[in-house]
C-alpha cells in the first residue's frame, strides 16, 4: 500500500484538502464543524504526513485538533502523555 501524503491549503473561511496519491481533493470549512469532519475523515485514509499552510493563524484550530485527535487515539499506549507531531500519527487509525 502506498504512503498517504495530505496537504491543507488554508485560509480564513476554508480548508483546500489534497489526498495523494489518491487525486483526491476537496474543501471544507474552517469552521468547528468542518474540522471534526475533517478529522474523522483523515483517521481514515491514515496518513502518513500531514501538512498544513501557516496562513497568519488560521490553521491553528486544524492543527491542534488533528494532533490532539492523533494524541487521544494513541494515548492509550504512549509512555509519553504529550501529543505526538502530525508526522508521527501515520498509525492512528490502525490502534
């Protein structure tokens, strides 16, 4: 199976998601509602690397709620209690 890249262009109102090498592509909302939804959907596809676009702030909530996710999911077998960085939840959705 090949590795999963995903790659968030961000901006105020949106989040421009790349799924490779899948092709897939879509947006969502910069909003609570869409960043829950696109949080379950990359637990899923469980990628390898995540990267989002510093955009002046905005991908803060993104952010911290993909690696808190990625945190909770593998917590129940961390020795460490603090979040892992995105680059490291390649098995989030396997656990």
């Amino acid at each position: 199976m090949d590795a999963i890249w995903v790659g968030v262009d961000v901006s105020k109102q949106r989040l421009d998601v790349a799924i490779r090498p899948a092709g897939e592509v879509l947006t969502i909302s910069n909003d609570e509602a869409g960043i829950k939804a696109l949080t379950k959907m990359l637990k899923k596809w469980s990628p390898q690397l995540i990267v989002l676009e510093a955009t002046g702030g905005h991908e803060y909530a993104a952010a911290y709620s993909l690696m808190m996710s990625c945190w909770r999911h593998r917590s129940r077998s961390a020795a460490s209690p603090s979040p892992l960085p995105l680059s490291r939840c390649a098995a989030w959705a396997k656990q």
